[in-house]
C-alpha cells in the first residue's frame, strides 16, 4: 500500500496530498460508501472480479473506489481506480 500511496500522491498531488484517505480505509475500511452490488458496472466485475465496491469522496469532485477482500486473517482493501466526478457519473450511467 506504500508504494500505491507514492503514486497517487505524484500522479495527482493536488488531489491526494492534503487528505488522510489511506489511514481512513486502512483504519475502517468501511469508511467509503457502499455501492449496491446492481449497481457495480460490469467492467469492474470482469477486469477485477470483484463482488463488493466502495466509494471515497475526494476533494474537487474526485471519486476513488475501492473493493474489500477477507479471509480468516487478513482484511485487504483494493484501491481500483480514482476519477473526477464527469467519468464517474458516465462510468455509473448517471
């Protein structure tokens, strides 16, 4: 997660270097909004197989959205993609 977290905050700095949403997942990953299982596009249940999603509120309008995975052990949360608001209206046919 500490190399994901290097890359965002290069990539988007404006973004992501002023706000604490990696210790808000990893401290409760349920922080995020969850999207009902309907409502996942079928892109991301394709390219991630995923059967859960989660949406962060950025700032400026950015969305970041993210998959939880559990085992007995281990809790992993997935960061997927993060997109301003325009693409993830289009992405979630709004």
């Amino acid at each position: 997660m500490k190399n994901s977290r290097r890359q965002l905050l290069k990539t988007n700095s404006s973004i992501f270097s002023s706000i604490g949403f990696f210790d808000d997942i990893k401290e409760k990953y349920t922080c995020g909004i969850f999207i009902p299982k309907r409502l996942i596009p079928v892109e991301y249940v394709k390219k991630y197989g995923i059967d859960n999603l989660w949406k962060y509120d950025l700032p400026s309008g950015w969305r970041l959205l993210y998959s939880v995975k559990a085992d007995d052990v281990v809790i992993l949360t997935i960061i997927l993609e993060w997109l301003p608001h325009k693409k993830y209206e289009r992405r979630f046919h709004y």
